[in-house]
C-alpha cells in the first residue's frame, strides 16, 4: 500500500490519488456508524427519522445528546453508541493521518539515505562534501 523503505517518494500527484482513497475509505466508514446510529435511535428509543439523524449526528460528532431518554433500552443503546462514536473518532483520525505522516517520514528516511550513499543532495553537494 505504501512504498517501502528503498523505494522512491511517491510523486506529488499520485500522493493526492492515495489520499482521495483514504478519504472516500473515511467517509464510507462515518457513513455506517452514522446509519447504526439512525437505525437506533429510530428503532430502539423510538425517535422519529429526523431526530434520529440529530441525535446520531451530534453523538458521533462528540457534541452529545439533543433528545431526552426515558427507557432503559435507549440509554444503553445512547452509551454503546456514544463508545462507538469514540472509536470511530479515533479509526478515522489514524486513516486520515497514516498517509501524510508516511509521507512525512518517507521523505525524511530517502533525503537521510542520499546524504548516507553519497548521491547529491538538493544543494548539489555529495555525502562527503556535507559538513558533519
């Protein structure tokens, strides 16, 4: 999926390719926690469709609750969810994440193995000619 350590940096505009196929991966991902908690609220605590969207939206954005809950259903589903809701937070920030920070270290690990080899450098200047 990723270039591997020998290998070259991946051009510009195929790193933008790579990091719309994260982002579609993303969106796909908040979209199926975000219809789990729809369905939820509108089968388990009896919402309609609309204030099932409020309440799943608010949740998985980590705003909280609009609507009160009365059964005991409900507020275990509210709490399951809520836990859900982090975790997704967290996944989507590790796959938002993950390419630009390869490509972070990968573009140190390449500049680091050019000065090491004795290729020039972008000043022109080979590994030996560098001051240490």
């Amino acid at each position: 999926m990723f270039e591997r350590m020998h290998e070259e940096l991946l051009p510009f505009r195929h790193f933008m390719v790579r990091l719309a196929g994260f982002l579609a991966a993303v969106a796909s991902f908040i979209l199926v926690g975000l219809l789990v908690g729809v369905v939820g609220y509108h089968w388990i605590c009896g919402f309609s469709w609309i204030d099932a969207v409020l309440n799943a939206s608010m949740i998985l954005a980590g705003m909280g609750p609009v609507n009160e809950l009365h059964t005991f259903e409900s507020k275990l589903f509210a709490s399951c969810y809520a836990l859900f809701s982090g975790l997704v937070f967290i996944a989507v920030s590790g796959m938002l994440l993950a390419p630009i920070v390869h490509r972070m270290l990968h573009t140190f690990h390449v500049g680091s193995a050019k000065l090491r080899s004795g290729q020039p450098t972008s000043s022109g200047k080979s590994a030996s000619h560098v001051d240490k």
